[in-house]
C-alpha cells in the first residue's frame, strides 16, 4: 500500500535530467556545526564537499527514496524540507546518519556539487505519547499519537543564486541496515513568491475570536485552539515578536495541519507571555473552496497563483519575518526561533 503522504507529492518536480549525475556514489562526512551555506563548504567547518552522485555502491541503490516536501525556496537563508521512503514508498522515520549534498544543475551536463551538511532535523509533529491539553473554556484537547513514520526532515541552507539544483541524500533507515542514496531536482527562485524571512509582516487584519459568534467559522479543529485573540495588524503595531500557523486542521490534504497546529500550541503554553501566536484558518468556507481573506494575502503565489499549506512563520519585535518553514514542522525545530525573537532577536 502507498502511504506517502499527500503533501511529499505537491512538490515532485519534471526529470532534470539527473540521471547521469546521480547513477552511482559515496564518501563519509563527519558531523558539523556551522551553518549550510551553498559555498563550496560549510561555513565555519571547512567541511568539504562530497559528491554523493560518484560512484554508489550498488548495494545502496534503489534502497531509499528521498522527497521533496516544499516548494518555495529562494536565493538566500531557507529550511529546505524532504522526506525519506523505502523501496516500496513507504514513509520512513527515525533515519539516521544522514548526509545531503547540493549541486547546481544549471548545466544538468555537468552538475556540480557545491554544499554538503549533516545539519538535518527531524520533525514529526504529533508523534509522541498521546497527552490531553484542556482549554480555557473546559474542553479537552487530545495531543501525540500520530504514526511516527510521518515525519519531515529540515535542512537549514543558504541558495547563492537562483536556477535548477539538485539533491542527493544519502541516509540509512531505522533498521540500521537499509543504507541508500537517492535524489531528486529543484528550483530555487530568485525573489520570494509569498511573504519570507527578511520581509515585512503582512499588518493582516485577521479574524479573531472577537469577530466571529462561534470559534468554528474560524478554527476547523475539533476542539478549536487558543490562538484566536490577537490581529496580525496589532502585534506588529505594538512591537510584540509573533508566530502565525497556517493550518487548516479538518482538511488539510496533507494529514499535518492538525498536528503542526497542536505543536504551536505546545509552544505557546510555554512562550505567551512574550510572543503572540496566531493561528490563520486556511479556508473561509470549505464547501464553496472560499479562502480566508489573509491567508489567500499571505500563502497565494505571485507566479502561478498556487497555495500550498501548512506554513509557521516567525517574526520579530520588528515586525520583520526572523524564519519559516513549510510541511510538516514540529515544536522541537521551531523552537529556537521562539526563543529567538522571545529574547529580542531580529532576522540578520
């Protein structure tokens, strides 16, 4: 049975002809720390290049597959997003001894590897042991329990230029023996399609619980959450660092809104009291396929007019965009740009 989920599908993109460059591999890296910079090297390191698409074993092929999990990268800071299958496409979480390295096709003759890292984060939101959160009005919120093979895997990685790029992941499974390489292309744009980090905030005059007579019209979760007080608009008015989920719990097509929601809500339990958190409904009206008016303003792209969801973005004091991330982002990766902008840091 194919269980993908549905949003690792969104941003399969055509062939780029990588055929060649990804026929056969391998080298070992070693552990960094620095930050993915698409240089030539990790910076700080002096981590060296590997070129996972020489010379595979064959016994690594045709093992993993590695997919993309979101589409809007830019030149510039992006949380670059992907998930692994097995050879029969099945989900696969709790990979270890990952190592990804980039390599820029605009000559899809002669790719060239330009960045690898073993900066890679999982992120399996909902997963975990199941937990009741109870609300402000009485109801009980049920967290966790989610299959922990759906996961995401985030790299944090600087695009120095815009075009057609490739990526190999090399990876073993939770088996400990599975060990493969796949690969799959890419575009990085050069200007940003929607609100990114380094932008302003959208001064959004969102629905709020005070706008509406039933939570419902505005939160598809069952319960809904507590994240409903507070406009865009006002918090960037008043200086107060902020986080916006973008989620539509109920029909999200790819199984991860109502977990990402539920993870920002354990955010917010423990930041409140310096950070606004905001949680935008992706759709005003489900039945009729009528958007809500400040997600269509945020999440509609500026080339195609597409939308993909869910989106966490982050924003300082400043009332500027500090991070991002696309698909399916947990507490434990959004966190330290929580605390971030909590501490009074601005996007650099």
């Amino acid at each position: 049975m194919n269980r993908i989920p549905h949003f690792l599908r969104l941003g399969l993109l055509p062939s780029l002809a990588l055929a060649a460059l990804f026929a056969a591999a391998c080298g070992n890296g070693e552990d960094d720390e620095g930050t993915a910079s698409a240089t030539g090297t990790v910076q700080g390191t002096g981590f060296e290049v590997i070129d996972l698409a020489a010379n595979i074993p064959a016994d690594q092929r045709n093992v993993i597959n590695a997919v993309p999990a979101g589409l809007e990268l830019t030149t510039g800071r992006n949380n670059f997003v992907f998930g692994i299958t097995n050879k029969d496409d099945e989900p696969q979480g709790d990979a270890r001894d990952i190592t990804v390295t980039f390599y820029d096709v605009r000559d899809p003759a002669k790719p060239k590897p330009v960045l690898t890292t073993t900066q890679v984060f999982e992120s399996a939101p909902g997963v975990g042991p199941v937990t009741q959160h109870e609300h402000p009005n009485g109801e009980t919120h049920t967290h966790g329990g989610e299959d922990d093979d759906r996961v995401g895997y985030y790299v944090p990685v600087t695009f120095e230029h815009p075009g057609t790029w490739g990526v190999a992941v090399r990876a073993t499974l939770k088996d400990g023996k599975s060990t493969g390489v796949s690969s799959f292309g890419f575009v990085v744009y050069e200007k940003p399609r929607i609100p990114a980090p380094g932008q302003p905030a959208l001064k959004s005059d969102n629905l709020t619980k005070a706008d509406v007579s039933n939570l419902a019209e505005i939160d598809s979760g069952t319960p809904p959450n507590d994240m409903h007080d507070v406009k865009i608009k006002d918090a960037v008015a008043k200086g107060r660092p902020m986080v916006i989920v973008f989620a539509t719990p109920a029909y999200c097509t790819s199984r991860f809104c109502g977990p990402v929601t539920e993870e920002m809500e354990t955010l917010q339990a423990k930041y409140r009291d310096k950070v606004d958190f905001v949680h935008v409904e992706i759709w005003r009206n489900f039945d009729s396929q009528t958007l809500n008016p400040t997600a269509r303003e945020w999440l509609i792209r500026k080339d195609d007019g597409g939308l993909s969801e869910p989106f966490v973005y982050v924003v300082g004091k400043d009332g500027v965009i500090y991070d991002r991330w696309e698909g399916p982002v947990s507490a434990s990766v959004v966190e330290a740009a929580v605390q971030a902008v909590a501490d009074g840091k601005t996007f650099q």
